[in-house]
C-alpha cells in the first residue's frame, strides 16, 4: 500500500473517532435519550464530553426499564442533578465506602442508615 494510502485511511479513522468522541449537542440526541436524560438537558450543552458519554451510556439501558424503574431513575437523576459538587463527592465518598462494606453487614448498614434519617425528620 502507498504511504498517501495509509496516511488517507488514518485520517479517515481518526476524523471518525473525533467525531464521535466531540461533545454532543441536545438537539442530536434521540427521543428516547432526550426522554432519559431530561433532568440534564438545561445543562446538557456544557458538560464535558467524557460526563456527556457516560450519561448515554447510561440512557442506553432507559428504554428496558419498567414504568417504575424509569420513574425512579428519572428521579434519582433529578436528585443528582439538583446537588452540589460538594454534595456530590460526598455521596461519592459513602457510596465508595458502603461498597467496602462486607455483603453480609450491608443490611444492618443500611438499617443503620434509615434509623438516622428517621430521627432528623421531625
């Protein structure tokens, strides 16, 4: 093969990676992914494309979920997207930690958890 050749087929494939890795505007976004992804949309345009990917990548599973599960999901998205970035490394920072915890405490862990929650709700 020519040197133009291979040079041509590089460009080639690395005008398609960068085209697929570039952020994503809202408006290219299918129906589905908009639906999965609405409680981001304001913010959508200025996200870096890395958090971008991982949010389709997330979208994908969307339209598998129950009416339940999409409801629920939507929602915890909303929580998400409503907190801090302070907020958000430390729910972060407990989730890390819970996954630490052996499978078999990770009840009474969770027990402890809602214990607490119900005496600081008056």
């Amino acid at each position: 093969m020519k040197t133009s050749t291979i040079a041509l087929l590089f460009l080639c494939a690395l005008s398609s990676t960068l085209a697929f890795a570039s952020p994503q505007p809202w408006h290219k976004l299918t129906p589905v992914e908009q639906e999965a992804l609405a409680p981001v949309q304001p913010q959508w345009n200025n996200l870096p494309e890395k958090q971008q990917q991982e949010l389709l990548l997330m979208a994908e599973h969307y339209p598998k979920f129950s009416p339940a599960a999409k409801q629920r999901f939507l929602s915890r998205m909303t929580t998400w997207v409503q907190l801090t970035p302070a907020q958000r490394q430390a729910a972060r920072d407990k989730f890390h930690a819970f996954s630490k915890v052996p499978p078999e405490k990770r009840e009474q862990v969770k027990q402890m958890v809602r214990e607490k929650q119900q005496t600081k709700t008056p």
